[in-house]
C-alpha cells in the first residue's frame, strides 16, 4: 500500500457534495464549479511529484443527523466533470496527459485525478471540503460444485435449486475483475434469454452476446482499454458465477447460475488493482443495474470511512445491489481480512471432497496422497523408482523453496527434487528444477498451509503434499542414505469422497475484524479450493479449463447463489438476500462433524475462519426468516463506531 505522500503513487481524488455552486469559465458562460486549487509550479513542470489524493466535499444539508439523506442535483455527466475539473489547479499534467481521470456519479460523489500532495491540502481551503487520501492498491484473492452444493435437480428431492430459480434468468452479475474471454464456451448464449429491460450497460467487445452483456475496462482513465482477459482470473470467476453448461468427454460443467447475464468490469491488470479504477467500476455497474456485484480483490483493513470499496459498495447496496466480495487468502494470520462492512456479503474459502490425486510411493512401500492437475500418461511419466533431492536439506532456506539461483550449480539430473510450497510462484520453482535436470518435483507444506494442497497445472510432473504428508517424506529422506532415498509418483486421476468436507482453507483470512466494531467476518464460507473453471485461450497456459484456489472462487459461488435467490425473491433487499446466505449456513460436514480447519491438526473450525459456516443454497432459498436492514440503521452503526460527522458524510 503506497504511504501517503508517496509520489510514485496512482492518483484519485474523491469529492462529495451536495448541488455544486456556479462560477464563471471566464468566456461569459455559467458553469457548475467553484474556486480552483492554487497551484505552485507551472503546469509545464509540474508531472514528477503527482499523486492520486481522495478528498470528501460534506453535504449542505446533513447536519447532527447523517441518516437524513439530503436531495442531490444529479447534473449531466458533461456538467459534473466540468464542476470536477474545477477543482483542479489546470487540466492537464506537462505531459499532456489529463489531470482528470474519472468523474463518478454513483458510487462516490467525487473524482479521481493527480495532484501532488500538497495541491490535495491546497483543497482544504474549498468550502465544504471534507478530506483527501491517496489512491492504493488492491490484489486480486485468487465443476464439481453445483452438485457439491446439490443445486441440480437431480441430487436434491423434489427438484433443485436450479430448477425453483429458473437457473437465474434474467439476473445480472458484475464482476469486477480482469476482464473475460467471451468466446470461451462456457459464455455461450445457448439458451440464455435476452438482456432484461432495466439493463442499460454496453459491451466493447466483439464476443458479447446473450451471456455476455456489458464488458468495459477502466486503467487510469484511458478509455481505449480492452476488457479482454489476458490474466485468467476474472475468466475463471465469472464461469464460476455464471458459467453456461458445458459438455465433454468428463461430464457437464457449469457455473452456479448457469443461465444469468454476466457484465464485466476490467479494473485488474498484472494482478493489481487501483482504487480510482475499482471506484469507476462499481459506478458503472450501478448505473447499468446490475443485479448483483462480484468484487473478487481486496487489501488490507482500513477504517471503513477509508476503505474506498466499502465506500462504493454501501451505494450499491442503496441502489438494491447485492455486494459479494472475498475475505482474502491471508491465513492463518488473524485479522488480515478484507471487506469488513457489514452491507457486504464476505466469504471465505472451503474445499470440496474432489481431490486430483498424485500418490509419492516411498521406497519403503509408504504411500503419500497429494495432488497434482498435471497426470500425465503412464508412456510419458513410467510409475518407476527414481532418486530423490532435497536441496534444503542443510537449511538453505533459499534452496528448500527452489529459489532460482539456489539450484543453479546442482546437478539434479534424473531425480525428484522436494521443494516448499509457498514463498514463490510455483511457476518460478518449477522452472528452476527443469534447469538444474530434475523430472519432477514434491512441493511439500509448512506448518501454517497445513492440510490445503492444490491441483496446479503444472509444467512437470509433481504432487503436493499436506504438511503432516511432508514431515513423512522428509522423515523418510533423513533416516536414508542419499543413494537410497527413492521415491515414485502414481497419477491416479480423479476421486471423490475425501474426508472431511467441507472443510475451511488454510489460507483463507479469518477474523477477528478490527474495523467494525467486532461484527463476525467472514460471513460464510463456500468452495474456494482447487475449483475448476473456465480459462482464456490467451493466458500463459491455455487449457480449457484450470483448477485456481481463493478466496475469489468462494466469492463467486456466493455470488451466483445471491443472483439465484433474487430471480426466486425479485422483491427481497440486498439486506434479506444476505441475512438468507448467513442464517441458512451450515456449521457441519458431509458426515455431521463440526467443520474442520485444514490449519489444525484435530481442530474444529472456530467462527472467525468459517463465519456462520458453509454456503447452503436450498436452504437460503427459503430461510423462513430474513432482517431487513435499511440505510438509516447502516449510518446510525458508521456514527457507532465513533465516527465523526465528517466521516459519515462520505457514505451520505
């Protein structure tokens, strides 16, 4: 997160205000506007200190009490940029690039732009000024599971949920991601109906269609930005939404409301997010009318009155949009959870009971269960005996990760090399055992990954294993000799009925919350772990479909039951969509035991990991009781906190 006066931080700022007044162009037209910021450096020098500030404007009407919304003069949007750029000391940057970069007019009353630090103080001079701070990062929380959840009609008695909810026709879902790629076949329009008529969003790309109703980008305001996905992420969560069914040779996959409208907003590049372009796109999406807000990407807590996106989604939900977002893959920290507002539907991660294994047979005969997405024919991969290398054996804690230069002088020809999970791309890693000659790899976990493995793709023949899996092998390596520590690895494909299940991810962020005032996030768990999706033929690796593990992947299962629920309740509050998610949440496993935390050993999951517990989607639909929670008593819990006035104002 970039400090506050950093300048090689992405500009924002961030407005709030009631009807603007009028000033004068000085072409003897009346603008709306006020007094611009004095600036100290002429604008042909001024390009190497700018920075994004956020700065709040107060309401003129909202005095003691911040739950008494005040009328707003909505101008067009032609006249509230210009009142924007009124605020700026010119309007453009000695480069010639704009000063100004968005000019929201639902999520936040206000406007990204770049200022120096000191030309965003320079704003506390302007009447009705409320506060300025700077734009910051944001990272992305990166199909078994309709029938896991038993959402189709032929796992659940007397018909599923899909078939109670018309499998969401005629439900929008946003995804605030980075981008799509909509020729992929699980965004066919097969069957899907026509856009409903409060749908007002457009699509900048040639592949939309039924499916596929809006797909804009937003990078620092340049407006010739292709939504199209060049990462995988926001490919493999809107599958994971609102997937169409797909048939082949290993079955149907489909995502949990197969047959709902998807628009996409592209704000993700490189794997980082910034605030000013997730603000434009949840201002977007809310005035395209989405029906429902995927918001897959967080940082750390901030007060709430600081935290742009809890900002931003507090008008969505005003607007009757449901917000899911995900808690964040910072576990087993305590309190390094994302989206603490409770207006938000928060989700942490689970797994399933399917499991990609890839045994590590010991040549003692001691069989390890581990996972692996690459099973490669028994011609390309024999199941026979090879040597095994673990280069941080001496504790080298740069070769027991397989960092790059720590292998480059070994010769790991013919061998299996033991690598620690974590700590690096497992890209990197791979990488750096094919060059130093080793023809597979055990990517083994520590303590705190704990029972969470991954059925990666990966480019050598591997297998992950638990940690108390990785101890075994280790154990096995020490009491060895070098010469005959052997190990083979048995690709044995797919298998359900892995026990527990569902269980919390070990990665996945857990409370307690510290920014607002000890309400419980999470607020339910969903599968989040090796989750199968679709994947964009122009990523790196280009399969059809890819595993990705997340607090993103949980995200979007709740997401595509939210959007199920409000096609069966049209008239339910975002308010009542979420309390159904959490009071219909389930506390127990497959076989009735208390959910399992994959960070213990024999450990029940406590609250803080799993929320109210596992997604339940029949059960949501019909809770039998749902709260109704209103704006007003939203901004009486803001002033609870301790909030100023002032802070309040910004969710005004």
């Amino acid at each position: 997160m970039s400090p506050a006066t950093s300048p090689a931080s992405t500009p924002a700022t961030y407005l709030k205000a009631g009807e603007p007044p009028l000033s004068n162009d000085g072409g003897g037209n009346t603008i709306p506007g006020g007094n611009r910021i004095p600036t100290s450096t002429p604008a042909a020098t001024q390009n190497e200190n700018q920075s994004l500030a956020i700065a709040a404007m107060k309401l003129d009407n909202v005095k003691a009490d911040p739950a008494a919304a005040p009328p707003v003069h909505l101008h067009s949007p032609a006249d509230l940029k210009i009142w924007h750029a009124s605020f700026l000391p010119n309007a453009t940057l000695s480069s010639g690039e704009p000063r100004l970069l968005y000019s929201y007019r639902h999520a936040i009353t206000g406007f990204a732009a770049s200022l120096t630090p000191q030309e965003a103080k320079s704003m506390e001079s302007i009447q009705d000024f409320i506060l300025a701070y700077p734009d910051r990062r944001l990272f992305l929380h990166t199909t078994y599971t309709p029938r896991f959840l038993n959402l189709d009609e032929w796992t659940s008695a007397g018909g599923g949920v899909w078939e109670k909810s018309f499998y969401g026709e005629g439900a929008v879902i946003g995804v605030v991601d980075t981008g799509i790629s909509p020729n992929h076949p699980s965004f066919s329009d097969d069957g899907i109906p026509f856009p409903p008529i409060k749908w007002k969003g457009r699509c900048s790309l040639a592949g939309c269609n039924n499916k596929v109703i809006g797909a804009k980008a937003f990078r620092a305001g340049d407006r010739n930005v292709s939504p199209l996905d060049l990462d995988g992420h926001g490919t493999h969560v809107a599958g994971i939404a609102a997937g169409n069914f797909v048939r082949f040779a290993g079955g149907t996959a489909s995502g949990m409301a197969p047959k709902a409208h998807l628009a996409i907003y592209k704000a993700c590049f490189g794997g980082e997010c910034r605030d000013s372009d997730v603000l434009a796109a949840v201002d977007q999406a809310i005035d395209d009318r989405v029906s429902v807000l995927l918001i897959p990407l967080g940082g750390m807590p901030l007060p709430l009155y600081q935290d742009s996106v809890a900002v931003a989604s507090f008008a969505a939900v005003g607007k009757g949009i449901v917000v899911c977002a995900s808690a964040g893959n910072g576990g087993p920290r305590k309190s390094e959870i994302s989206h603490e507002a409770p207006w938000v539907v928060t989700a942490g991660a689970s797994s399933a009971d399917r499991r990609v294994i890839a045994t590590v047979r010991l040549g003692n005969g001691v069989d390890l269960v581990g996972e692996s997405g690459f099973q490669p024919p028994k011609e390309d991969f024999p199941t026979s005996f090879r040597p095994l290398a673990f280069p941080g054996i001496d504790g080298d804690p740069a070769a027991a990760n397989c960092h790059n230069r720590s292998l480059a002088d070994l010769d790991l020809r013919g061998k299996i090399v033991l690598c620690f999970a974590g700590d690096a791309e497992n890209t990197d890693k791979f990488r750096a055992a094919s060059n130093a000659g080793a023809v597979a790899v055990i990517l083994m976990n520590r303590r705190r990954h704990g029972f969470t493995t991954r059925s990666d793709t990966h480019d050598l023949p591997a297998s992950h294993l638990s940690y108390m899996n990785g101890r075994l092998l280790r154990s096995y390596m020490y009491s060895s000799s070098s010469a005959a520590a052997v190990a083979a690895l048995i690709f044995n494909g797919t298998a359900y009925g892995a026990r527990p299940s569902p269980a919390i991810a070990a990665f996945s962020s857990r409370g307690p919350s510290l920014m607002n005032g000890g309400l419980l996030k999470p607020d339910i768990i969903a599968p989040g772990v090796n989750v199968l999706s679709a994947w964009p033929s122009s990523a790196v690796s280009a399969p059809l479909f890819n595993f990705m593990s997340g607090t993103s992947m949980a995200a979007a299962h709740v997401a595509g039951v939210a959007a199920l629920i409000r096609k069966k309740h049209p008239r339910w509050s975002p308010a009542m969509i979420h309390s159904a998610l959490v009071t219909s949440a389930s506390n127990l496993d497959l076989d009735g035991n208390q959910l399992f935390d994959e960070l213990s050993y024999n450990n029940s999951g406590s609250l803080l990991a799993a929320g109210a517990g596992q997604l339940h989607p029949a059960g949501a639909m019909n809770p039998g009781l749902v709260y109704a929670i209103e704006r007003k008593h939203f901004l009486h819990y803001l002033c609870g906190l301790g909030y100023s006035i002032t802070e309040v104002r910004k969710f005004n």
